[in-house]
C-alpha cells in the first residue's frame, strides 16, 4: 500500500512562496486541487509537470486521485432507481410492527 503522506522537504505547509525553480512534494499536494482544475499559472503548471515526471510518490498520487474522481462520476451516472414499492411497504411495515 502507498504511503499517504508526501515525503518530508524540510518545509511546513505554507511555508514556501511560488514561483520557485522547483516544486516540493508538499507544495504540489497544496497545489492539486488547482492542478485537476486547470487553474495553475503557466509556470507553475510547468514546474509541477516537471515535478510529476521526477517524482514516483506524487505520479502516483495523481494517479490515485484520478482513479477517484473517475470512480465518483461513474457514481454519479450509476444512481440507483428508486427501490421497489414492494420492499418500500415491507420497510414500512417492519418499522410500524417496533413502533
């Protein structure tokens, strides 16, 4: 199983200021959200991309976060119909036989 936690840079979050030559693995979990929207600057989308590529543990989170969102929009097409009257009235019934 993949560690959940980026690995440790020496910064706290909030303690660097973009744009940089680099991105750490904790400036891009702050940034991914911005990422998966399109809404990075061009230089700093460049400097994550790049980051992307040299980096297995944030790839994979990446990954990780697609497989996410992809399995929550299937979700959301799969609703489930409403259930059957039938099973309606026995939970009905089920319900009033406690009461």
């Amino acid at each position: 199983m993949h560690n959940s936690s980026p690995p440790h840079d020496g910064h706290e979050a909030g303690e660097f200021d973009l744009p940089v030559d680099e991105v750490t693995c904790r400036q891009f979990v702050e940034l991914v959200t911005e990422y998966f929207e399109g809404a990075l600057k061009p230089r700093t989308l460049n400097l994550v991309e790049e980051h992307l590529g040299m980096c297995d543990w944030c790839a994979t989170y990446v990954e990780q976060m697609q497989a996410t969102i992809a399995s929550l929009r299937q979700l959301d097409e799969e609703r489930s119909p409403e259930p059957p009257d039938a099973v309606l009235a026995a939970l009905r019934a089920r319900r009033a036989g406690r009461g």
